[in-house]
C-alpha cells in the first residue's frame, strides 16, 4: 500500500541555519504531497502542497518540490527561526475520491537563538 | 467563530468504560476524519465520511464506532476502552475528496486511558 518515510528526529538547529527534512513515498498513480505542521499544543495546519510532477508548493519561506523521478518532497528553508519550531508531516492523497491522507511518522524541529 | 471544534480536550477514563469524543465543524464540509496520533507513527486513519449516513473504515478502526446524522457533527466513540488507545485524537474536514484540497483539523482530544 501507499507509504510516506520521513527522516527520523529531533532536528536541532541554530537560528538562520538552512533546514531540509527528506520525504519520500511510494504510492501507486499520482498522488498530491502534503506538507503539514503543529505547533505546540494545536492541531495540523497545512504549510504547502504539490499536485503535481515538478510543481514546487512554497509558504512562510518553506519550499517544497513534487520529484516524481526520485518519489520525493523534501521541505526546505533557508534561514530557521526559533518560532519554526514545531513538528512537521509529510503526506499524501491517493485521489481514490476519499481525500484520505497517508502521513509520515513526523519530524521534530527545534531552532534555538 | 468558523471552524472545527473537538471536545473535550482532555480526558482520563478507565479501561472498559465507553467514552465519546466530538467534532464539530461550522463549514459544512462534505468529508470528515478522525486520527489518532501516536509517537512513531504519524496520524493514522481511523475512520471516514463522506456525508452524513456515509461512513467507512481507515487503516485503524478495530475498537471504535462513529456516526454522523447530521453533516456538521462526527462523533467517535471507544465502546470498552483499552490501554494501547491512549493517544491523541484528530478530527480533520475537507470540502472535497479529491484529494486536492487539504483537510481542516481540529485541536485535538489527548485521552488517557488507565
């Protein structure tokens, strides 16, 4: 079936440090990428999304790009700020016309000053 | 406010009891999901709906019960609850099922079981 693998956690980072977590899946047709974060105490929020092969999803600096080639959608940012901090899951929609969403395990993101 | 809404936030019971966690969205949302969340494992599917009276199983479903009579509310219940269903439960929306469009999630319901 359908799977996402993140890179394992914590990611410890200083403040302006560039950031990636690596996703890779394995799913059967085209599905759209997610990427989703929370915060603290809150739910899920949706930080970007792919539909796409080669579509680059993009928000609050955090970029993201559908690789169909290598079955990736690794996050990346240039410069982490301590409020970044946060837990981070990749995931996807296999379009079977439910919306379900598959999710990585999560990443765990800590910037400090 | 607009949004989905989980009650209660938190909650303690013993194993064996039942117990009744809520959802409620002010969308409209035509799909609804609950999730449960656990360390190593992301949030995994435990059920779904794609309209009220329309409801199906996820990748976890052994142990709970849901309905949904009206389009706003999905309620997830635990008939006998166990230990290894401590977790933290997510209630998510979306608009649509086509897998475009994200899906809204709640705050979610951390419940201990002991």
């Amino acid at each position: 079936g359908d799977s996402v693998t993140q890179m394992e956690g914590p990611v410890t980072l200083s403040e302006e440090a560039f950031l990636t977590i690596n996703c890779t899946y394995t799913a059967t047709g085209y599905p759209s990428l997610f990427w989703y974060v929370q915060y603290p105490g809150e739910g899920l929020q949706l930080l970007l999304k792919a539909t796409k092969a080669d579509d680059k999803g993009s928000n609050k600096g955090f970029e993201a790009t559908y690789r169909k080639e290598t079955t990736s959608f690794h996050l990346e940012k240039g410069s982490v700020q301590v409020s970044d901090s946060a837990v981070y899951f990749c995931a996807l929609s296999d379009r079977s016309n439910t919306g379900k969403l598959i999710f990585g395990q999560g990443t765990t993101l800590q910037v400090k000053p | 406010d607009a949004g989905i809404t989980q009650s209660p936030r938190y909650k303690i019971t013993e194993t064996g009891r039942q117990v009744t966690l809520m959802c409620h969205q002010t969308w409209s949302h035509s799909y609804m999901f609950w999730y449960r969340q656990d360390l190593g494992h992301g949030l995994r599917l435990i059920y779904y709906s794609a309209a009220a009276d329309i409801t199906d199983k996820g990748e976890v479903p052994d142990g709970y019960v849901v309905s949904r009579s009206k389009t706003e509310n999905f309620p997830l219940t635990l008939e006998s609850a166990t230990r290894s269903q401590t977790s933290v439960y997510f209630c998510a929306s979306s608009e649509v099922g086509d897998g475009y469009q994200p899906q809204h999630f709640g705050d979610g319901t951390r419940l201990s079981i002991l």
